[in-house]
C-alpha cells in the first residue's frame, strides 16, 4: 500500500544507515528530505535526492525548521539522539505540531540491538513511564517471541571508521557550511585526529587490554567494576548529576575508599570509543593516590566487558548502557543518572559506601520481564555501522516507522499499585 507520508531527516549515526533508510521509505511511496549542517552530513547522503543544505547561523534554525514542516508538508521527522540543540527543538516544534518523531539511538541492549523510539529516547523515552509490573502484565497477554540478535558484533571498527571519516570531511570539505557549530566542546580538526588515533593504534591499545585484563584475572582478588562513559554522549550530558567524568571517578573511588573491604580491588573500565580526549588514567590515579588505595585501583580501555565483569562483586555507573549487562548477570548495580533501566527493582537505592561494604542483588525475575518486554518492542536487531547489520535492521525498522503506534503503545498495561522488592546479598 503506497503511503502518503512526509519523511524529514535530520543528523544521523555517522555512516550510510540514514540514506539507506531514506531510500527504502522512498519504496513505499513516501516523501523524504534530508537537512544537512556539514560536509560529513552532504558526504554520507551520497548525492542522493532530497538533500537541504543548512548554511545559515543555528540562531534560525527554528524558524527555517519551522518553514519545512509548513512547506513540504512534513509528517514525520526522522533523527538520532533527541538532546543536541537542533534535534531538541525539532522535537519541540514537532510535538507542538502533531508530527510523529522517530528517534534512532544506540541499542539499550547494545551491541546485538538498535533503539528505535517515538518522541525521546534515554531519560526522555517513554521507558521512564512504563513500571515493571506493567511490562510484566502485559507480556503475560502478547505472543510475540524475542527478537534475534545478529549472528556476531562486528561493528566497532566501522563505526570508528565511519567516525573519523565524517569529521575529516567537515575539516576539508565544510566551505558550503562557514556557521556550522559542533555541539560538542571538542574542536571538529581535535576530534578527527583522536578518531584517526584511535583507527591506528587499534591493534596496540587491544594488546594493553589482553595484558591488563591477564593480570586482573590472575590477582585472585575480588573486584567491583566502575563503568566509565564517553563525557560528550548525550546520555551523560543531558541527563547525568555530573558535570564530567572526573567528578564520577571522585565519587566512587571515594565511596569505594571508605565502604569496601580492604582486600577488595576497584576496576574503572573505559567505554569502548574513548579516543583518549579525557586523561582519564591520570585522574584515577590522583584520585587512588590522595585515598591511599591507588594499589587496589585498576584503570582498564575499552573492549569487550564481558572478559571482566563475569567476576565482578558488583559494578557502578552514571547510566550507562552496559548497566544492563551488569544485571543480566545478576551483578548488583548502582547508578546515578537518568537511565531506561533504573528501576527499584533491580538498582539499588543504598549509599555508595553501603554499596560497595554490602551490595543489593537485583531481583532477577523482574529483569528477565523488562529485557523481555525491551526485546518485543524498541530494541530492534541489527546496526548502524556494518553492512550486514543495516541489511538485518532495515527489514525490520521501516514497518516499525509506518505503524500508527509507538513500539510500546501496543503492549502497555494499565498501572498497579505492587510495590517491588530487593534483596540482600548474603
């Protein structure tokens, strides 16, 4: 059936994920356009039909957004992450509007999975309304089965790629764009030489991580894990207590000074793209050194998590995704910022020393119904950066984006009044 809808693109994940996307709604008959603010933004549309370039100062951004909806007759606007200031307003006027926004994020079930959402994802997805006892209700009426994750993860180096290709378009290639305004605090030349790095030392920096992780491994001593987030994602910017990541690591190794046993050792573990813009192994170590622990305090780059935290005693975050990874162990875990998974059932609410002296043990049961309930409506399977995982992707998310419904409006229950439970760990 040939639709009629108006799609209007805005900035994506680095990569070809949104011309594709754009494409394949072109199929059902569909409209699209797309905004572009630089030259990485032009580079990955790849010519494609419906290109708007924006040249002016984001000061009238509003009111050429606002021109857009009212002259292409707009529908639908179609964007990754809802907190950088041109997406916020979109989504402002959108909403002021009556227009659907389709909101692309990193999957809250990384890496196997996609988040697709309606209005705001992260602390404004519509997960932050939605209690436990809800999702599990209405499971208990659907028959749908858990979606399949790819075959393997195969993303990182893409993504990177990607990355560093993207900022070096906006470095050589931007003339068309002299107002274009990065919304993160780092210079695009800085960070385009730290994705570069990044590429290149690849090899060396997994090297370091193989030897570091041995020597965790060969310590016999029990450990708890601080998950460490790149300072300019959204998800820490927009909806973290902190100002930046040194003042996370302050605070755990502080509550961890004073509530942990003193045979017990601390392991701060980097996220995965950090690209070395923080000096993050000099803070964790002033921090260690002015608490007399810094021989019980580990700093760890990036890579895969699993390798450590199966042994984890438990682990700490602002509200990072991997959070999930923690409790789908059964590892307890205590966070700080807005998250889709910070709920009473399985975060816990204790003091930071109380925390790390004697952890709650997340109520398995409960996770087991939210991951299920995430499966079988936002997390979609496939990804942004790889071949294989945007062919798996786009057979799934179009329909999602032509459906009347949010991925959640379908299998929402009405609210009870249960209180949850935790537990103790003995």
């Amino acid at each position: 059936m040939k639709t009629s809808r108006a799609f209007l693109f805005l900035q994506g994940p680095h990569g070809p994920f949104f011309r594709q996307l754009a494409n394949m709604l072109r199929k059902t008959g569909a409209q699209v356009w797309r905004v572009g603010f630089n030259a990485g933004d032009a580079a990955f549309w790849g010519g494609a039909a419906g290109y708007i370039p924006f040249q002016a100062a984001l000061e009238s951004w509003p009111d050429t957004l606002a021109s857009l909806l009212r002259e292409r007759q707009i529908t639908d606007i179609v964007l990754y992450g809802d907190t950088r200031p041109l997406h916020a307003q979109a989504v402002q006027q959108a909403k002021a509007a009556g227009i659907r926004v389709h909101v692309f994020e990193e999957g809250y079930m990384r890496p196997y999975w996609v988040t697709y959402e309606r209005d705001g994802s992260n602390g404004h997805s519509q997960l932050m309304h939605i209690s436990v006892t809800d999702m599990k209700n209405r499971l208990a009426q659907s028959d749908g089965d858990m979606a399949t994750p790819p075959a393997q993860w195969g993303d990182m180096r893409q993504h990177i790629f990607y990355g560093a290709a993207y900022h070096w378009f906006i470095m050589f290639k931007n003339r068309r764009y002299p107002a274009f305004r990065t919304h993160r605090a780092l210079p695009v030349h800085r960070e385009a030489l730290l994705y570069t790095k990044r590429l290149i030392l690849m090899p060396f920096l997994a090297l370091e991580r193989m030897w570091k992780t041995r020597q965790i491994k060969a310590g016999g001593y029990p450990y708890h894990i601080a998950l460490l987030q790149l300072a300019h994602d959204a998800s820490f910017q927009a909806h973290s207590p902190f100002e930046d990541m040194n003042a996370f690591i302050a605070l755990t190794i502080d509550g961890f000074a004073k509530g942990a046993p003193l045979h017990h050792h601390l392991i701060l573990k980097a996220h995965p793209l950090e690209n070395g813009q923080s000096p993050l192994r000099k803070m964790i170590r002033d921090h260690a050194d002015a608490h007399g622990i810094a021989d019980r305090v580990h700093y760890v780059r990036g890579g895969k998590l699993a390798q450590v935290l199966g042994e984890a005693r438990s682990a700490v975050t602002v509200n990072s995704t991997a959070g999930q990874q923690a409790l789908w162990r059964g590892i307890p875990l205590k966070s700080f910022g807005t998250a889709v998974y910070n709920k009473p059932e399985f975060v816990s609410d204790q003091s930071l020393p109380a925390f790390f002296a004697n952890p709650y043990r997340p109520d398995a049961q409960a996770y087991r119904d939210y991951r299920q309930f995430l499966l079988e409506t936002s997390q979609v399977p496939g990804g942004f950066y790889s071949s294989a995982g945007r062919k798996q992707l786009l057979r799934q998310v179009i329909d999602m984006m032509l459906r009347p419904d949010t991925p959640y409006d379908a299998i929402i229950s009405k609210p009870s009044t249960q209180q949850p439970t935790m537990r103790v760990v003995n």
